[in-house]
C-alpha cells in the first residue's frame, strides 16, 4: 500500500461521514484515532522541552568538569594487558588499568593507574586527564555528547508517546473489531432464522 493511500484510508476511518454504512462503531473508532494522533502532536513539545533540559544539564555539567580537568601526558612504567578475545562475545574491553607516571604543572612527579589501551607496550605515553589534585579522572563531558544525550532524551520519549498512541488504538481496534463480529453474528443469526421460516 503505498503512502497516499494508506493516508486516505486513515482520513476514511477518522471520517466515516453520516451515511448508513457509518456504523456507531466506526465513528467510535475515528474519535479514537483523532484521539490518539492528538496525544502524539502533544507529547512532541514535552519531548522536545525534556531534550532541551538534559542539553543543558549537560552543557552544565561539560562547563564544570571542563573548568577542573585538564589533559596530560603519561609515560607507561609496565605493558598494557595483552590483546583478548571474548570467546561467546568476541571482544573484550580496549583499555585496562596500568601503572604510570606523569608530571604536574608544578614539576612533581605522580605515580599511579591509568587507562591504556591493550597492547601499549611499556615506555609509550598515553594522554590522560587530571583533576585539580593531579588524579587521573573521565574525560569531561563534551558539548557534542550533551547534544546527543539531549537529542536522544527527547527522541526518545517521543518515541515512547508515539508507540503509547500507538497501542492506545490498536488495542482499542481489536476490542471494535470483536464487538463488530459478534454484532454481524448477531445479525446473521437473525437473518438466517427469518429465510428459514420463509
């Protein structure tokens, strides 16, 4: 079925119009169609208000841990973990802790854990990021990564309001679907009975 006619099929159930094959049944069945593409047109500004929020709950937060973290260089003082395979996933994970040194802005030496991808072998340096202390921390959020997340909370909850809509008329069609079967099963048993005595 192609798309312009899937949309006239949908206008003719949430149109049935007043004629006499426009069941009570059937104008049910449009109202809640009307009903359910209203819920998806209004969840779409809260889902759109909800990515807004977590966008700038993060470009709060990238501000603050960009504003405590700088980045620094680590000289690896053993090898990383050796290369793995997973045998049921096939892959393991890329970075293992390792012991190394690093300097800070005041010329001191550090010793301590890092994360090294497997396989660096000892001597190499790998970039870092440290707090205000000198300790390795996360990378900080980035404004690329708050944007996803955002994007991703908003599309995602209207998502969640589409397929609710969704379910809402589906599950409310089966049960008409099943009234208008035991409606025309009626109707058959009636007719029936009155050819049968003609």
């Amino acid at each position: 079925m192609n798309i312009p006619a899937r949309f006239l099929r949908l206008w003719r159930i949430a149109h049935p119009g007043h004629g006499p094959l426009a069941r009570s049944m059937d104008r049910l069945e449009g109202l809640i169609l009307v009903f359910a593409v209203l819920i998806a047109m209004a969840g779409l500004p809260f889902a759109a208000a909800a990515g807004s929020a977590v966008f700038a709950a993060g470009k709060e937060r990238s501000a603050a841990e960009t504003a405590v973290r700088h980045r620094a260089e680590a000289m690896l003082l053993e090898a990383g973990a050796p290369v793995a395979i997973a045998v049921r996933s096939g892959a393991t994970a890329d970075t293992t802790p390792v012991k190394a040194r690093w300097t800070l802005h005041d010329g001191s030496l550090r010793v301590g854990k890092v994360p090294a991808t497997r396989g660096t072998p000892a001597g190499a340096r790998v970039p870092v990021w440290l707090d205000d202390a000198g300790q390795p921390v996360e990378a900080p959020l980035t404004r690329s990564a708050a944007a996803i997340r955002g994007f991703g909370a908003g599309a995602g909850l209207w998502g969640a309001v589409l397929i609710f809509s969704w379910l809402v008329y589906r599950v409310s069609r089966f049960f008409l679907d099943r009234a208008r079967i035991d409606r025309w099963q009626r109707e058959w048993e009636t007719v029936s009975r009155r050819w049968s005595h003609s």
